[in-house]
C-alpha cells in the first residue's frame, strides 16, 4: 500500500504525525464516545492528551521507527476506527429496529403480538477441519412448532 492508502483511511481523525528521537506518534482526535479496546490497542503505547474539546479526546498512537512497529501501529488505529464505526452503526440500526417493534406493538393485536417470533438468518461458516465448531443459543418460545431439522451428510 502506498503512504497516501495507509493515511487515507486514518485522515479524518488524524491531527498530526511527529518525531521523537526514534519514534513516530500518531496523534488523533476521537469522539468522546469511542472506546479503545484492548484487543487492538498496546496500553504502552497510547497516551490521551489533555484536548479543549468537549466532544473529542486527543489520542497519540507511539511505535517505534520501523516498518513493523509502523504498520503495527497503523493497523491498531485503523482496527479502533473500524470496531468503532461498527459500534456506531449498531447502535443506530438498533435504534430503528426499537421504532419498528413499537410502531408493530402499536399497530397490532395483542393476540398476535404473544405468537411474535425473531428469526435471525445467520450465513453457514465453512469450517476448516479441526476447527471447534461455535454455537449460539437462541432463546425464545413461540406458538408454531419448529420444522424437523435437515442435516447435510460431512464430506
């Protein structure tokens, strides 16, 4: 990837790039509500700044002078960027899924609402072998009774 590629997906929160002795840091600027998690993020290697800002916090990303500390680096800014996108983006389609129950609740008879069930079409994982198999449970009680579950013979 090209330098302007690597900056481009950072350049909306980017506020500078500077060198200490060795070092490069990625100073940024986040929303206040973003969250830094500890899967994507070396503790020693951020620090928050004091900001002005009421709605942003000022976040430098440290590493060391090398391809692999730099691309390390990148890659945890560009991995909180996106794991706080997707929150954002979830808690929006959440939002309106919450109008649409309610305006259904409004609209329907409570008859109907008590055989309300919630079908989630989850896409089947191609496993490799010796790879342990996840399952989620799925809680619920409704009226219909479920079809007899079909299985594909294993390869």
């Amino acid at each position: 990837m090209t330098l302007f590629e690597e900056l481009f997906v950072l350049f909306p929160y980017l506020t500078g790039v500077r060198k200490l002795k060795t070092y490069l840091a990625f100073d940024m600027s986040f929303p206040n509500t973003w969250g830094l998690p500890k899967k994507y993020v070396n503790e020693s290697q951020v620090v928050e700044n004091d900001t002005q800002s009421k709605t942003h916090r000022s976040i430098s990303f440290v590493s060391e002078f090398s391809q692999e500390g730099v691309d390390n680096t990148i890659d945890s800014i560009k991995n909180v960027i996106r794991y706080n996108k997707e929150k954002e983006e979830k808690e929006r389609l959440f939002e309106s899924k919450v109008i649409e129950l309610k305006s259904l609740f409004e609209k329907e008879a409570l008859g109907d609402l008590k055989g309300l069930e919630f079908n989630i079409n989850q896409p089947k994982l191609n496993l490799e072998e010796n790879e342990p198999r996840e399952t989620t449970p799925v809680a619920g009680k409704g009226t219909r009774k479920r079809p007899e579950r079909v299985t594909e013979p294993e390869d």
